[in-house]
C-alpha cells in the first residue's frame, strides 16, 4: 500500500458511521436492483435510504435486520426518491453482503 492510499485519522473521523434497524422494505417500481428502506436510527429519527441491493436480497430478508449506515452523507435523489444515508456492504463475488453487528445494539450506536 503506498501513502496515498493511507487515510487520516481525521479524514475517517468525518464519516458519522451509525448502527440502524431496518423497519420496513420495499421495491422501487421499475428497478430490479433498487429497494427503498426506512431505517431507524434512534435519536437520529428514522431515515429513507435508497440501496441497490434488489438483486441479491427480497425486502422482506431486510426487515429486523441491524446495519451500517453512514449517516453523514449527502441526501442523492435515485429514481424519483431521495436516500438519505449509504448501508454500508462488503463486495463478494455473489453480490454484496450488508455489514451487521454480531449483538443486538441501540439503533444509532455510533461505529468507531
């Protein structure tokens, strides 16, 4: 890895990386790859984010489920809706898989 690859501690400290609930899922018609999710994010209220993950999970998987959400992003209109927010996901060679937490935690803990 040479140095530019390298991000600072302050660099990193500017994502507000949070841990959220999915509470409800549904597709965004004429998308097969996009699903519009609310996600509650404790005292940070509840958010509309915007994943394309359609190809990979059915919106009824992503209900209950604990995620990664970085929180300080820009609001991005896709398709008529606005995402407020990015789940976060590792790249695999079967699709993305959503990063979770290994124990139940307070919706809007903060990763660090």
């Amino acid at each position: 890895m040479n140095s530019q690859s390298y991000v600072s501690m302050e660099e990193f400290s500017k994502l507000d990386i949070r841990i959220g609930v999915v509470k409800d899922a549904s597709t965004i018609p004429g998308s097969s790859k996009l699903i519009k999710l609310s996600v509650d994010l404790g005292d940070l209220g509840v958010r509309q984010i915007i994943a394309g993950v359609g190809l990979w999970y059915k919106p009824h998987e992503l209900v209950g489920k604990q995620v990664a959400v970085v929180v300080n992003m820009q609001p991005r209109k896709m398709l008529g809706f606005i995402s407020e927010g990015m789940i976060l996901a590792a790249d695999t060679a079967n699709g993305p898989v959503l990063l979770t937490v290994e124990k139940s935690v307070e919706p809007g803990s903060k990763v660090r």
